[in-house]
C-alpha cells in the first residue's frame, strides 16, 4: 500500500507542481493570484475530450490545441479584465474568484454535471518491481507532467523570455527602467501561466476526469503549493508540489480518504504559522 | 467652514428624520403582502447583514476574505448543533456561534495577515474548502449534504416575526459597521486601504487593524448564519459554499463596494431579481457572474459610484 | 545630547550592497542634512531608520533606546515621524482625514471634535487651509508634500525626516520653505534629519551635513567644510 500510495502521489505532486508553477510564475511577476487557475485547467479537459471524442482528432493533437486554445484565452482574459487592475490587488482577487464561478457554472451549462473523460493515451499496466501494477496512463502522466516542468525550466533559465520573467520578479521597476514592455510581458505571462494549467489539465484528464467544479481541489492545492515553496519561487513549487502530492497521498491511505485534501491545509497553517515566507521564499519584500 | 467628514455621515437631522422614516414604512411593509414575499424580504435582510459585513473587510480595509459564507456556517452549524445535541436555548445558540465565528476569524486572520492580503484570500477559499470537508465527513454531527433540522427561534413559527428578528439583525449588523467606520479605528481601515506603508509609517499597527476588521466582519457573518439556519429550520453545505460566498460578493461589488448603502441595495436588488429570474434554474447564477464581472470591471464602485458621478455631472452642468 | 544615533548600519538587497557599516548621529534641537549622489542610499538609511524594513547588521539607536527592528509604527509613536520621497498620500480621504490619522495613532482617545481641530492645525502650519475636506488624490505634487509634512507633524514627532521636499518649487519657494522647516526646529522644537539635493538649501538651513557615497559615509561636518570638500565635489561631479 506505501508503494501504491507513493506513487500516486508522485503522479499527482508533479501535476500539482505544474500547476502551481503557472500560479507561481504569474504571481511573481504581477503579483496577482488567478483565483480561476483550476477553470483554466478543466477548460483544457474539456476542450481535449472535445476534440479528440467529438471531432475524432488523434489525442496528441487534440491536447496540443487545447492547451494552444486556453493560452489564447488566457491572453484575451488578461487583455480584458486583469490588464486595468493593475496597482489595484483586490480587484484582481476579486475579478478572478468572479470569473471562476462563471466559468464554473458555464461549463455546467454547456457540458452538464456529469464527468467527461477524454480517451487514455496506452492501455494496461506495468508490474513495477514486482511490488504492484500501476498503470500506464498514470505512469505517462507522470512522464509528460516531468517534461513539461524539465521545458519550462529550460526556456525561464535558458531564453531571452526567461531572462526578462526572472529579472521582472525580481524588481518590476528596474526591469521597467531597462527598457521591457511590462504590459506585453504580463499578457505573455498570464497566458503562459494558463497554459500551464492547462498542460496540467491535458496531461490528467484521461486520468480524473473533469466535472465542471473539479478545479477547486486542484487550485487550491496549487495555491498552498505557492505558499509553501515560497511565493514566486520555482523550485518551491517543485518540492512543495512534491510533498503535497505525497501527503494527501499517504494521508489518504493511512489516515483518513475522506479528509484527504485537508492535509493540504495542514500543511498551509503549519507553513504560516511557522515560516510564512515559505520554504524558498525571500523573507522581505 | 464646514468640514466633511466621511461620505455617508449622517449630518442633518432631515436626513435622519427621513431614514427613520424610511425605516419605520419598510417595517410596516411585511403585513401587506403574502408569505412569500415575506420571505423574500427576510432573505433579503440576511444577504444585507453578509454583505455589510463584507463590505466592512473588504471596501473599507481592501482585504478579500472567501470565507464570508463559510464564517456564516460556522455561525449555523455551531449553533445547530448546540441546539440539537446539548438542548441549548437556539437565542443562546445564536450568541455562541457568532462567537465562535469571531473565534475563528481571530485565529485564521492572527496566522494570515501578517503576510499581507493575497494570504487572507488564499488562506480563507482554503479555510471554506475545509470547513465543507469536515461538513461532509462528520455526517453523523452535521448530517452532511442531508441538512441538519434544528428548531426556530421562536415557538410559534410566523413569517412577521422572522422578518423583524432579521430587520434587527441588519440594523445591528448597520450600526457596527457604521460606528466602526467612523470611529477612529475607521480612519485606520481607510488609511490601510489606501498605502499600507504610509499608514504604517503614521504609527497604523496594520496587522492589528486587519485583524480587528476581520474578527468583527467574521463574527457579523457568523451572527446573519446562525440566524438563517433557525430561520430555514435546516442547516445545509450550500451555506457556506463558495456560491454563496459568491453571491455576497457580487451583492457587495454591484452595489457599491466602500460604500455604507452600496450592500444594502445590491443585497435587496440581486435577491429580488434571483427570485425572478429562479425560472432559468441554476443559470441564475452564470447571469449574476456576467454581470457582477462586468460591473466589477467597468464600474468598481458599483451602483453607488455610477450615481455618484451621475450626480456629480448634473451638479456641474446646473451649477 | 544625541536624539538618534546609528552604528555599523549595513543592508544588503540579494546580492546589492545598499549601505556598507554606516555611522551617524544627530543631536536635539539641530537640523541635519543627508546629501549624496543618486543610489548613495540616503532613502534606504531612512527606510532603515523608520523601520520600514531592518538593516542586515548595525544598530540604530533613539533617545538611548535601542529601536532596531523595531515595526516602522512603533518607531512612529516613540517619536520618529518621515515623509516619503515620492509622496504616499491616501488618495480616497479628505486632507483632514489623512492627517487624522496621525493624530489618532498618537492621542488614541481623541475624539472626533479633538482630532478634527489638531489636524485643521496641522494643515494649517504647512499652508493648506482651504483644502480640509479635498480628498487627497486631487492635490497637486507640492500640495501632496505639505499633506506629507502636516500628516507627519500630526504624530508628535521629536525628529522629523524629510525626503526631498524642495522638488518643484521655484526659487522664492524654496526659500519660503527653508524658513518654514527653520521654524520647526526653533517653534516647536523638532529636530530634523533633512534629504535634498538642493544644495543652497542644505547650505543655508542646516547646522551639520552628512555625505553618503555608495553606501558608505563619506564625511560629515559644516555645510562650509562639505562643499568646499574635495572628496564630495568628486563624488557629486565625477572624474
């Protein structure tokens, strides 16, 4: 049961640490938390289930176009509500809760209560050690999840982009002074962060389908991942995402299956109770 | 010279006379209509005490809190439950939850605010999502989504009644966040809201103000649910949902969020129209989002600012 | 006898020296200028001072009390009052409310009455009567400097800190102004540490000037001795 419960939480933690990455990146350089991550993230499921069922695309095609399309979305949301909140936090706070209810009631409209599942990549299971069978989708969501992560990094330590991102979060108005478009660089930003929820979203569909509320637990568990690994710190979301998807993991197998998403917040009151700036996080302003 | 102090003050006595004249038809009104609208007037008096007290964390000191309904619940279920199983008296349930409910914002406001608003906002969705957990996993307590049945407050049940326990629920909840707002501590809450820094470096303990505001709008929250749950005679999840918590919300920001009225008339004007609009099921709420999105996007201060700057045009163009 | 006294005052942001074992006191009753080239940290020993953030080693001392660290509004009610450079007015509230606030957080039982009046009289030392109930967003830069001054004034302060208040002004206000702070110190006692870049200011209005240059000091003494300082026409004009 360890082992089975381990890797779940594996699978799980790197999905986590995705999506708290796109919170991460989009808090870090605007400082606004987009309370409507986890819609963005069941958007993508949606839009896979709909093209690869509906319209018969090959699966990988149709998971590429829905992260493409929800990162446009992205853009168009940052374009028309966020863009003219800027200096002003709560509106942020508040403009984001109010479209995740409305995205959450849309999708309820268009697609119903009932859970849709966009179709599994491989089939069957593999014997992992001779311990237990785990299967395949799981193992390449656990796969894709470390390849999105392992090009994200890449392209934040490696490109040009990466480059103004990194130097943006470290101090906006230098980087201002230096001559970057911070209006484009935070429509790029809060588009890339939606990708990101939505790569999260593609890669875990096939494996939890989506209900039109089914981002909340998600979101959430990305935000106290944020918070735990350090507001705006990358690696903070690795490791935190990590540590949650185990703890829910193994809390669930051996505690409570029930409270299974309370240890998240555990984790949250602990970590702002003890070390608010979290594990990775700059302790001053 | 005059000075003006604070836009809502009331200065004149024919501004007082005629809100207490106001006061004393809208009293009056419950006797000339059916039970149903009686009803919905009671609902409307509750959605007034939520979002006044919203109103009063996040329009005056610009902190978000997303567990508005789950502090309504906390308010409830506490006293449901003390009712129920330890045969309290429900007035004196009512008393223990809205303590409770400032208990609990205390506690969650002391561990979150010294980091500043976005932690209230995540700590509070995460504190709501809790809250609903245990709801749903301590079925034997709380009878999860089934609701749990506690007795009213009153022994013979009567629409009249209900309406002028919760009317005095709302001028309670009114006159604390009035007196709050224009008491010195106000002065605090507005100098945090505009520059956190500059009213720190006036000698504003910041964390101390937050957490007075949010304590006092929590247990607000807490006293307005604790008197739902006696009202619907059963206690259910939906109280303290994210839905609900979201209509609070859009109520407050579509009627004026910072202003004193602005709650008011966004509670009675979004509870009115839901009764109409109940038709279309839950889409009601989708229609809310829409519009809630676009005021909040369009018009920041709500109803209110849009006939403020109605006003002040047509002053500048008789003048 | 020295109101504030700083020793070894070092800051570092992330890699960013900001001040580098930094020394400094001002006595009762004088009127001290901070001088220093752009990026001198000058802003930044304020900031340190007042506690808006604290120094990563050194320790700052007020009235003989060990305030280090202290929260910048605990600092505030033991008597040190600062404006800030680019001014933080709170925008939404009338001029008396703004300065309200200080006065509530110094004499927290005022009432209403009491508060109104000491605020009215504050506005009306830096020369904004008539303004009372104008919220402060609609006030023009200079104005936004008085409102920054009469708010600071409202906390009782013992030493006041000016962050660049000259900026903007022509030459007769400038000097109207250098009376103004003047009468502070010699009406109601305030001793004043004082940031300008207008040097004629700093020449005619302080007693004593302390040169920052890259996060060190780099003297201190008269205003005659520091201009006429080779070190300090160096610093300020370059090679």
């Amino acid at each position: 049961m360890f082992a089975i419960a381990s890797m779940n939480g594996l699978v799980i933690g790197v999905i986590y640490a995705l999506t708290a990455l796109g919170v991460s990146l989009v808090v870090g350089i605007m400082n606004v938390v987009n309370f409507a991550h986890g819609e963005f993230y069941i958007l993508a499921g949606y839009f896979s289930f709909l093209f690869a069922n509906a319209l018969g695309m090959p699966i990988i095609a149709a998971m590429g176009l829905a992260v493409a399309l929800v990162f446009v979305f992205g853009l168009l949301v940052e374009y028309t509500l966020i863009r003219p909140t800027y200096g002003d936090d709560m509106y942020s706070l508040i403009l984001t809760f109010i479209l995740s209810i409305v995205l959450q009631n849309a999708y309820l409209f268009i697609f119903g209560p009932y859970p849709n599942k966009p179709p599994g990549w491989i089939k069957g299971a593999t014997n992992i050690f001779d311990l237990f069978f785990y299967g395949n989708q799981r193992m390449a969501a656990l796969v894709a999840g470390i390849a999105v992560i392992v090009v994200v990094f890449a392209m934040i330590k490696l490109t040009w982009f990466g480059r103004i991102i990194r130097a943006a979060s470290q101090d906006r108005g230098m980087a201002e002074l230096n001559g970057v478009n911070t209006t484009r660089l935070n429509m790029l930003s809060f588009g890339l962060g939606c990708a990101l929820a939505a790569a999260a979203g593609v890669i875990l569909a096939p494996v939890f389908p989506v209900t039109p509320t089914a981002g909340v637990p998600v979101a959430l568990t990305a935000f106290v991942v944020v918070v735990l690994g350090g507001m705006g710190s990358m690696w903070g979301c690795i490791i935190g995402g990590l540590i949650l998807g185990l703890v829910e993991n193994l809390g669930a197998a051996y505690l409570s299956t029930g409270y299974k998403h309370v240890f998240g917040f555990v984790i949250l009151i602990m970590v702002l109770a003890i070390r608010p700036s979290g594990l990775f996080g700059r302790k001053e302003a | 010279m005059t000075i003006s102090l604070g836009e809502s003050r009331l200065k004149s006595t024919p501004k007082i006379l005629l809100c207490l004249a106001g006061l004393a038809v809208f009293a009056l009104l419950p006797w000339t209509m059916g039970v149903y609208n009686q009803h919905v007037l009671i609902v409307c008096l509750f959605y007034t005490m939520m979002a006044a007290s919203w109103n009063l964390l996040a329009g005056y000191t610009g902190q978000v809190s997303f567990g508005h309904a789950a502090f309504a619940g906390i308010g409830a279920y506490v006293s449901g439950i003390l009712v129920v199983k330890a045969g309290l008296n429900p007035w004196g349930g009512v008393v223990i939850g809205t303590l409770c409910a400032a208990a609990f914002g205390f506690l969650v406001g002391l561990l979150c605010l010294r980091m500043g608003g976005i932690y209230l906002s995540l700590t509070t969705l995460g504190f709501s999502e809790i809250l609903h957990i245990v709801i749903n996993n301590e079925y034997e307590i709380t009878r999860g989504t089934m609701g749990l049945q506690v007795p009213g407050l009153i022994e013979n049940y009567s629409k009249i009644a209900y309406f002028y326990i919760f009317l005095a629920g709302a001028l309670i909840t009114l006159a604390v966040v009035y007196r709050l707002v224009h008491s010195n501590a106000g002065l605090n809450f507005r100098a945090v809201q505009n520059d956190e820094r500059a009213a720190s470096a006036l000698g504003v303990d910041v964390v101390r103000t937050r957490l007075l505001a949010f304590t006092v709008s929590s247990a607000l929250a807490g006293m307005a649910g604790a008197l739902y749950g006696h009202y619907m005679l059963l206690i259910t999840p939906h109280l303290p949902s994210l839905d609900q918590q979201f209509l609070v919300l859009s109520m407050t920001v579509i009627g004026g969020l910072g202003s004193f009225v602005g709650p008011v008339i966004g509670a009675f004007s979004l509870e009115i129209l839901s009764e109409y609009i109940r038709a279309w099921g839950e889409y009601h709420v989708l229609v809310f989002g829409l519009v809630a999105l676009f005021v909040a996007r369009f018009a920041p201060k709500g109803i209110v600012g849009i006939y403020k700057a109605w006003r002040g045009k047509y002053r500048a163009a008789t003048a | 006898m020295e109101l504030i006294k700083g020793v070894g005052i070092t800051k570092h942001f992330g890699g960013v020296k900001a001040l580098s074992g930094v020394d400094f006191k001002v006595e009762q009753g004088t009127i001290v200028g901070l001088i220093g080239p752009n990026g001198a940290g000058k802003t930044t020993l304020f900031n340190i001072v007042a506690g808006a953030f604290p120094p990563t080693s050194g320790t700052v001392h007020f009235e003989g009390v060990d305030i280090t660290g202290l929260p910048a509004y605990k600092i505030c009610r033991r008597g040190v009052a600062r404006t800030f450079q680019v001014t933080r007015p709170f925008g939404e509230m009338s001029c008396v409310e703004n300065v309200a606030v200080g006065v509530v957080n110094h004499q927290p039982d005022a009432s209403r009455a009491v508060w109104t009046q000491r605020a009215v009289e504050c506005l009306r030392i830096v020369g904004l009567e008539g303004f009372e109930s104008t919220e402060a967003r609609h006030l023009n830069v200079v104005q936004k400097k008085k409102l920054e001054i009469a708010r600071a004034l409202a906390t009782g302060p013992k030493l006041l800190m000016l962050d660049e208040v000259l900026g903007g002004l022509n030459s007769q206000e400038i000097q109207d102004a250098i009376t103004f702070i003047r009468n502070l110190r010699d009406q109601l006692g305030l001793t004043i540490l004082w940031i300008e870049h207008v040097m004629g200011a700093i020449m005619q209005a302080t007693e004593k000037v302390i040169v920052l240059d890259q996060g060190r000091i780099l003297m201190n003494g008269s205003p005659e001795e520091v201009v006429n300082d080779s070190r300090v026409i160096h610093a300020y004009l370059g090679d």
